[in-house]
C-alpha cells in the first residue's frame, strides 16, 4: 500500500513538474504591426524590438513592418483579426475608439506628466488617453539665406508677425532673383493643403467649435487666416508648388531654389540636407498672428494595445513593451537617433536637439503651442468641403469667406443630425 501510494504521490509530482515546465518554457505571444517608413528607421524599429525581447525572454514578438500598412491594418480590423500593439495615426483615432478596438491607456501610461500635454491629448477621447505618442512633428518656417541677403532683408525671427512674413515675400518676388534655371524666384511656396493654413487659423485664435459647442469655422479669425494664406498667392508673391518647376511639394519647391520660404515639418530636414546639400537655409518658428499669438500644427502617431487582449495574460506583456518603445529610454533613442521626428517626452528634447543642431530648436518649441488638427468623427463631408473650399481660395475661385462659410454650414447640418 505504501509502495502503490508512493508510486502516486511521484506521479503526481512528476505530472505538476510537466506542466509547470511547460507554463515556464511557452512564452507570451504578441502581435505587433507597424508601418515602413525609410530603411534606416526600420532596422531602428527592429532593434527596439530585439532589445524588448533580450529584456523580457518570456515575451516573444511576432513583428510586421509593412510599407502597405495602412490597407493591411484596415483590413484585419475588418476580420476581426487584428494584431496586439500597433501604430495608429492621430487622424484614425476618433474612429476606432468608436468601433472598440483600443484599449483604454489610463493608468496604464508610464510617466505620463513628461508627455507633451497636447500630443496626449490627440489620442484622449473625453478626457481617457487611448494609446501613447511615439514621435512628433511641427510646423516652421524655412527660408532661403541667400535669397533674403539678395534682397537686402535681415532674417526672420521669433519675434516676426503675418506682416513681416509677407512683405518679405514681397520683397524678395519683386527683386529679380532667379533660379540656376533661370527661372522666377517667388518668396513663398504654399501648399493648397488645409493641414498648412490651419496653423495660421490656430495662431488668430480660430476655432471649429466655441466653448458651447457651436460651429464656429467661419469665424472672422478663420477667414482672416485663409485670406492671408491664399493671398501669397492670389497676388503673386508665391505659388502652389506644382506651379514652381512641376514640384511635387513644399519641400521640393523650396530646395530647389523656386521659393524663398514655405512652411512645412522637421520630416524636411534630412530630405534637403541629402537632396540639396549646398542649399543656405535656416529655419524660424511660425510668425506671430494679429491676435498676438502663434500656432503651429503637430502630426504624430502612438503605440495602442488592442481590446482583445484586455483581461488576458497578454494584456500586462503589451503595455510594457508600449511603456518600452514610448518611455523615458525609448523617447531617449528616438532622439539620438537622428531621424526628423522628435520624441513625445519633453525630457529627451535637449537630447534630440543635440543629435540634429540648435538651429532646429523652433520645432521643438512649437510643442508647447501646437494643435493636431483631429476632426471630430462623423465630419467627413466637413473636411471635404473643407479641402475643396481651401483649393477654390487658393486658385481664386472662391473667396477665404465663400469658402469657410459653405464648410461650416455643412458641419452645422452634421452637428444638426447628430443632436436629433
């Protein structure tokens, strides 16, 4: 008897060993999907992963970085199929917190006072952060040295107004300057792009809802800041970029001697240091607006961890590897990096700045006035009049008033159907 009940009480143990060797040796499995971007970026991406994975050998990943990640993303949502953690941009958030696919961040953010306080609220639905900003980027202005020392002109600086800015460009289109191609140079080159101008709405203290809720888009603050931005062009002291030898944007347009000035994010640096390397530019912060303020635009994406995983024992393993990538350490990389992008931590924005030069510091403090330009869900025939009204300003079609009065009245006839 002792011997059978020997032989059990071994089996037994042996049997517990096996599964507690099992729960031990099988790792926690995650999904994570992401998009391409350039080479260098996502071997950087890559090795963030493999560090998380030396740190934590009971997580493995199972990793996509896809340059068709927008249509791959949107297709495992639509199955249901989606992965663990993956990047979302700030103009996709409203949507699928609709449709229940994030999970909630919350307290599950580490640190979360160092974020800049508007890049967090970019991907906050009534007041609840979803996920957490990665990188970021603002908008400045670059301008063309030589061309403002042809045209006798100091340099721009922080303390420049809308009015500095344009009598510049005026300056500088009527002073007979040209291109090695011999072509006209024009002192501004302005994208017909609603995410340029609205930086200049920001900065006068427009706004698509008032403090009670009413559409207020065509504003005299809003229309004012369409005129002006249109005016570069509609009284020829710039152009549209694809009117500045076929360029493709802003970016192109200005390194490639057509344009004095334009406006456009830290995402240009490397592209004009690589493709225009003998170009003599400098960068300033966005000029102050007649209300006395400035604005500038922020474009980000975060790390979100999907709804499915809440509740189960992959829900800790995500948010650590998002506290991971986003965190001190990993804000900390991204700046010394040496990609455009900036780290969404204020506390690595010295860092950042040391790996790219001092003369880029006027992105760095636009995070503290910027607005990421996120629609509320529901208003896209909104931001289709939107784009087709700021087209119609830029090419003189419609006036900055026609313009911004027919998109606020379709977003008063959303808003009218949305209280019903």
């Amino acid at each position: 008897m002792r011997t059978k009940t020997s032989f059990l009480l071994i089996a037994l143990l042996l049997l517990a060993l096996s599964f507690s060797s099992v729960s031990a040796q099988d790792p926690i499995v995650l999904r994570v999907w992401t998009g391409s971007s350039s080479p260098a970026e996502d071997e950087f991406k890559q090795a963030q992963f493999a560090a998380f994975e030396e740190a934590n050998p009971n997580v493995d990943l199972e990793v996509l970085i896809s340059p068709d990640y927008g249509t791959q993303i949107q297709a495992a949502f639509a199955s249901g199929d989606y992965p663990d953690v993956f990047t979302v941009g700030q103009f996709d958030l409203p949507s699928l917190v609709d449709s229940g696919l994030l999970a909630a961040g919350g307290d599950n953010i580490v640190d979360a006072e160092d974020i800049y306080p508007n890049l967090l609220q970019a991907f906050s639905v009534d007041e609840t952060a979803y996920c957490v900003p990665k990188d970021f980027t603002t908008l400045a202005v670059y301008y063309n040295k030589d061309y403002f020392d042809a045209a006798g002109l100091e340099y721009p600086t922080a303390d420049w107004t809308w009015e500095d800015m344009y009598a510049a460009a005026e300056a500088i289109t009527n002073a007979d300057i040209t291109t090695a191609e011999g072509d006209d140079v024009v002192g501004f080159s302005a994208a017909a792009d609603r995410n340029r101008w609205l930086a200049f709405l920001w900065a006068n203290g427009g706004r698509l809802f008032d403090d009670e809720g009413n559409v207020v888009f065509d504003s005299p603050e809003a229309i004012e800041a369409l005129d002006f931005y249109s005016s570069f062009v509609t009284n020829g002291v710039g152009a549209q970029p694809g009117d500045l030898g076929g360029s493709g944007w802003n970016g192109q347009a200005f390194g490639s001697g057509y344009a004095a000035m334009t406006v456009e994010g830290n995402w240009a640096i490397g592209y004009l240091q690589t493709d225009f390397p003998e170009l003599n530019w400098g960068v300033v912060e966005m000029p102050t607006a007649p209300s006395g303020e400035k604005g500038t635009l922020t474009f980000t994406e975060c790390w979100a961890v999907s709804s499915q995983v809440e509740g189960t024992e992959k829900e800790q393993a995500a948010w650590d590897l998002v506290n991971f990538l986003t965190g001190s350490e990993g804000a900390m990389s991204v700046a010394t990096a040496g990609f455009g992008v900036m780290p969404a931590r204020a506390s690595a924005a010295q860092a950042w700045l040391d790996t790219r030069g001092a003369e880029f510091e006027p992105f760095v403090t636009g995070a503290s006035y910027a607005w990421a330009p996120v629609f509320p869900l529901g208003y896209g025939d909104f931001t289709t009049a939107l784009d087709e009204g700021t087209v119609a300003a830029m090419s003189g079609d419609a006036t900055a008033e026609e313009a911004l009065t027919e998109a606020a009245d379709i977003a008063r006839e959303i808003q009218a159907e949305m209280d019903q």
